[in-house]
C-alpha cells in the first residue's frame, strides 16, 4: 500500500536500486540494512552514493559548500540546467530566496488559512453520501493545488492545466531520457506561468505577482535589479510544482498511517488539537520525498569510506526519518513521539519555504477529514503508486468511509 516497514528484509546481497519497483513500494527494508550494513553506499550502476544515517544526512545537509545542491538535486540532476532556486547555492540562492522567501511570511499564511479551510470544506462536501471515494484524486490533489494557485495569483480556470502540466512533468522513472510529451509539458507549464507575468506586468495589481515584479534582487556586491518576466516564470514553475506536490503525497500517506494505527486516529477525531503533533509525525512516518541530491565538492570520508569530489551524492531522507539511532521504535506511528528535528523539509540553506503553508494545509485537510469520517479502511486494490523521481506517494487512494451522525445530519 505505502510504507510497509514491517516487511523483511532480503537476506541475499544488499542493493539499493531507487528505481526499482519492489523498492519504490516498499524501500524501509533496504533502508534498514544501508543504515546497518553500508551507511556510505555506492551505486556503480546509476552512478551515485547514498547516505542513510540521521546525523550524516543532518550534517550533510547543513554543509551547502561541501554537499553543493549546483548539480541537480536528483539522481539524474536533469535540473541543473533550469534558473531554478534548488539549484543554486550562496550567494545567489540567498538573494532569490530572499525574495521568494516574502511570499511565506507568517502573515500571509495567516491570510490564507481561512481559504485552506474552506477549499477543504468544498472539496469534501461534494463527497457527501459516498461509501467509497479516491483521497488521492479528489481531494490531496486538489486542496494544495488550489491554495498555491491562491496564493501566486493562477486563475480558476487555469488550475487543471497547470496540474495536468505538471503531473505530465514529473511522470519519470529517470531510466529513460525525457519523452516528447514529458519535455512539452514543461516548457507548456513554463510558458503558462511566464504568460501570467507578462499579463501582470501590464496590469499590476496587490497580489504575489506583482510584489515579486516590485522587490529588488540585491547581489554580493551590493547591487540591484529586478527579476524580469522569464525569471519570474521560474520561480512561479517551482512554487507551482512542489507547492502542491508535497502535501498531495503527504496527505494520503498519512491516511494510510491512521488506517494501521485506528487508535491514534481515534484520539485525533475525539481532539483534533493534537494534530499539530501529528503532522510532524506524518511527515517523519513516510515524508513525500525520499531524497535530496547533493554533487560532493572535496573528498568525504565517514564511517572508513571516502567518496571522492565530484559525485552525485543523495540524502535519504527516508532512512534517515527512520533510523533507530534518533527515533526509538521508528517504524511505529506515534503522534506522543519528541521530535526536535526532522529533515522531512530539508535543513540549512535549502530547507521548503513552504513548510509553514504544507502544515497547515495538512492540519486543516485532517481536521475536516475527520470531522467528517472518524473511521476509514483502506479498499483492497485501490492504491497504485506513482515512480517519480525523489516523490514518493500514491497516484490513487481508494478509501471506505462510514460518515459521523453530525456530517450525515
């Protein structure tokens, strides 16, 4: 279904194939065994090392200058060639986030949660009646992409094309080169958002768009200039794309927990305060992604093995999340769990600008989720998993619901 941690691991020779379907399923075996048996691993094949231990991931993460993010930040480091802020490292990623960053203040996710709740309250209203429906299809993919469509300014009528683009986009198992249709759905996402620019150039008005026309870009030598309207169409494509992706993934990977543990979502129906908790829990349980790709800037050595400079170098954040070194009893979903710190948002220079507005969105989703159903199982055949570069989660979500006497009346 998701995260199946319970699983065995495979006795024979370890190896860990990120594309390999088996893997994709169900990876925490193999996570289990690179973070006992090989916490330095090397794969020849797909050319790449992979770190699974919490604390080397943390660190490696918060060294930007030795774990560079400039050559991509998946296996297949395609991205390294796109203006996109994953990519770049200081003193050019400060000042592009710097910018981007005035789209999630505390004040403007504070403006947004009443339209969160009621674009939640919509999309589940229209279930209303329903034995069965898709979480996944009607309702994880639509909440975000409807918010992050709010929050930068995408018509109502445009939001299914930009989500169609995208998920066209991000359709790779990253074996294959890019399809004709993978690469024209990019450059027609590309060029929906930049159209949006431009339009907005012409018609300033007091939305995202145009703030981000209005604020300076300020370089290391003290200069400034503004972004112009293909730059602007970047950064619209990241927060168009990984805006909704993250909680797409998350929401029914966190269906799927409440499903194995009913005792925890029994307590989360009866008081919903403690869903704060819980979403950290979500997010540490089976994060949306699995993986940062880092390129290695000197020689690393850790645990007697060096990796050499130069390499592709990913960041489990997978394994990390559930290594027993940090998280006692890690494969157990535990809303009581301490946690400190987590790496499910990335750390240091490149952790999400939207970690704010994803945790909202998922508090809000759950919270009218279980307002509504107190109970779920999941329907036998009704997931399908979705390969997808380092996103893992589910292309569809079938659940069976008995609604509560108050969402019936």
């Amino acid at each position: 279904m998701t995260a199946t941690p319970e699983a065995p691991a495979d006795a024979g020779a370890l190896e860990y194939d990120p594309y390999d379907a088996e893997t994709v399923h169900n990876p925490f075996p193999v996570y289990r065994r690179l973070r006992d048996e090989a916490p330095v691993y090397v794969n020849e094949q797909h050319g790449f090392w992979a770190l699974s231990r919490y604390d080397d991931v943390v660190e490696a993460h918060l060294d930007h200058e030795t774990f560079t993010s400039t050559h991509g930040v998946t296996i297949e480091g395609l991205e390294r060639f796109m203006p996109l802020l994953i990519v770049k490292d200081p003193p050019d990623h400060t000042a592009h986030r710097r910018v981007v960053s005035t789209l999630f203040t505390p004040r403007r996710i504070g403006q947004l949660e009443s339209f969160v709740r009621q674009t939640a309250v919509e999309l589940l209203d229209r279930l209303r009646g329903r034995d069965t429906f898709d979480v996944v299809q009607e309702f994880a993919i639509r909440l975000p992409l409807d918010v992050i469509s709010e929050l930068i300014g995408v018509p109502v009528e445009l939001r299914a094309e930009v989500h169609r683009l995208s998920d066209i986009a991000a359709a790779r198992n990253g074996r294959e080169p890019l399809t004709k249709e993978e690469i024209q759905a990019s450059m027609g996402l590309q060029e929906l958002l930049t159209e949006l620019a431009r339009e907005r150039r012409r018609n300033p008005g007091d939305d995202v768009i145009t703030t981000l026309m209005q604020t300076p870009v300020e370089d290391e030598d003290g200069g400034r200039r503004y972004l112009d309207d293909d730059e602007i169409g970047v950064r619209f494509l990241e927060l168009a794309f990984a805006g909704h992706e993250t909680v797409a993934k998350l929401i029914p990977n966190a269906v799927v927990a409440l499903a194995w543990h009913p005792e925890q979502r029994a307590r989360l129906g009866a008081d919903p305060s403690q869903l704060p908790k819980a979403v950290e829990e979500m997010l540490r349980w089976d994060p949306p992604s699995h993986y940062q790709g880092r390129w290695t800037t000197r020689d690393v050595t850790l645990h007697g093995v060096t990796i050499p400079a130069g390499q592709r170098v990913i960041l489990l954040t997978g394994a990390a999340l559930h290594d027993p070194r940090q998280f006692p009893d890690p494969e157990t979903f535990d809303m009581d769990r301490l946690l400190e710190r987590h790496v499910a948002f990335g750390l240091g220079r490149h952790v999400c600008l939207g970690a704010s507005l994803a945790r909202l969105e998922t508090r809000i989703a759950f919270e009218e989720l279980l307002q509504r159903y107190p109970e779920w199982d999941l329907v036998e055949g009704g997931a399908q998993r979705r390969m997808n570069g380092n996103v893992r989660g589910l292309r569809n979500l079938i659940i069976a619901v008995k609604p509560s006497p108050a969402a019936i009346g």
